[in-house]
C-alpha cells in the first residue's frame, strides 16, 4: 500500500514511463507510454494479457486487421478508445498528433478473444448524482469488468471523472483484490486528498495511488480541479472482482 510519485514534477520521455514497485504489490503491471507526431509503436508481451487505454492524442490503432480511429482532447468531456487483448497479440498505434497512453498488463497465459472498445462502448454512470446533496456525484466510466470481458480476462478496467471539491469512491468501500489509481488533474497544478484506511494522501498530477489488503478507500478533489483517474484491478486466483462493500457505518448513507 503506497502512493507512486516518480512522474509528479517531471514531464513523461518520449517511450515507456514505468511505475516501477507497482508490479510486485499488485500483479498490474503500469506504464505511460507518450508518443510523438508521427511515430508508430506496437504494443505486445508473450506472457502478459494488456489493456491499452488513449488518456490524450489522435491517432490510429490496429488490431487483428482493424483499424480504429481515436481523438481525444480532453478526459473531461470525451470516453477513451481502449484496446484489451491476450498473451501473444499485440497492437500497433500510429499516433497523428502527440499521443499519452496507459499501457496496464498482469501475467495471464489464458487465452481470450481481444477486442478494441471505442468511446461509444464505454459504459458511463452517473454515480452519487442524486445522494448527499450531490457532493459525491462523478462519472465513472466502465471499460470492461467479468460481465463484458471474457472470463479467462484477468483485469478490470475504467477511468472516474471526479469533479472539483466533489468526492468520489464514497461513501468509502472496500475488496479484497488489489487496485491502483492512476491520477491526472485539470488544470495540472490541481491536487486531492486519498484515503486509505486511516491513512491520507495528497494526490497531485500523474501519482499512482497502489490499493492493497482490503483497506477501505475514498478520495476528494480541490475546489477548481477536475481529477481523473485511471481504475484497475485484477482478479484473485478462484475469486474474481465481482463488485465492492460499502464500509460501515456509513454504508448508512445510501439509505
């Protein structure tokens, strides 16, 4: 249980940015991969099953034959193109304009259809909106889960849009797989707090926040900053991530 902070006060290189540690805590495997106008990459492992998800950029990825366009200017106001795939494929991202990707891998030798989700397939909530005078409405965007990915997937995939001085992740809950939290603010010079369990973190601008051993967590964003934040698990050999438990008493919220 940690917050990663190696990327807070510098600019990501032109390549893969590695959250080294997160690995080994969590089996997710986290990297920034930030593209330059023009370049190609193509994105693979023989052991691991990836997700790829677009934060940023324009460009084009390829997958299996398909080609999928993607534009995203802002985390606010658009979904992401997401693609998830098993050992032994791969992807290739040609990007059109300077591109930021999240790269999210875990071993897994089980083999699985792929697919490439576009904006539209992204199931989006609009949670707390109408609870607790709406200080905890946000939107929490669905990628993929055990009800949309195939069932040899080991990842759960989304991203939340927190909105300024609102909560999110609340009322506090809690599971017993391992999650991270990869966070980015607009404007970048934003910050929030993260809970978990007792203990507090400030969040600031491209921190991962590492999610283990059931701890209750919950977070708040600055008035005058929208937080974003990439969510994943991975499913527990024999006990898959089939959803959280609200953490008492103030599961009594929801009432």
């Amino acid at each position: 249980m940690s917050l990663t902070i190696p990327y807070r006060s510098s600019q990501f290189s032109v390549g893969y940015n590695d959250y080294d540690g997160v690995e080994a805590e969590t089996g997710l495997r986290f990297r920034i991969l930030f593209m330059k106008t023009g370049s190609e990459e193509t994105i693979s492992s023989r052991d691991y099953e990836t997700a790829v998800l677009i934060i940023k950029g324009k460009g084009t990825i390829i997958y299996n034959d398909r080609e999928c366009s993607f534009e995203r200017s802002s985390w606010i106001d658009q979904n992401p193109v997401v693609a998830h795939f098993p050992a032994g494929d791969a992807v290739t991202v040609r990007a059109g304009q300077e591109s930021r990707i999240a790269v999210i891998s875990t071993l897994n030798s089980n083999q699985f259809k792929g697919k490439v989700y576009t904006p539209a397939e992204i199931d989006v909530e609009h949670r707390g909106k109408d609870i607790l005078d709406g200080t905890c409405y946000r939107l929490v965007r669905l990628a993929f889960d055990r009800s949309i990915a195939p069932e040899p997937a080991r990842i759960v995939l989304g991203e939340v849009l927190n909105f300024p001085g609102k909560w999110s992740s609340y009322p506090p809950h809690h599971h017993e797989q391992s999650e991270i939290y990869y966070y980015e603010f607009s404007p970048v010079e934003g910050y929030g707090h993260g809970e978990l369990g007792d203990d507090v973190f400030k969040i600031q601008h491209q921190d991962l926040l590492v999610i283990t051993d059931f701890r209750d967590h919950s977070q708040v964003a600055a008035p005058g900053y929208h937080m974003y934040y990439i969510w994943a698990i991975r499913h527990m050999k024999d006990n898959p991530y089939k959803g959280f438990e609200f953490t008492k008493p103030h599961d009594k919220l929801l009432i």
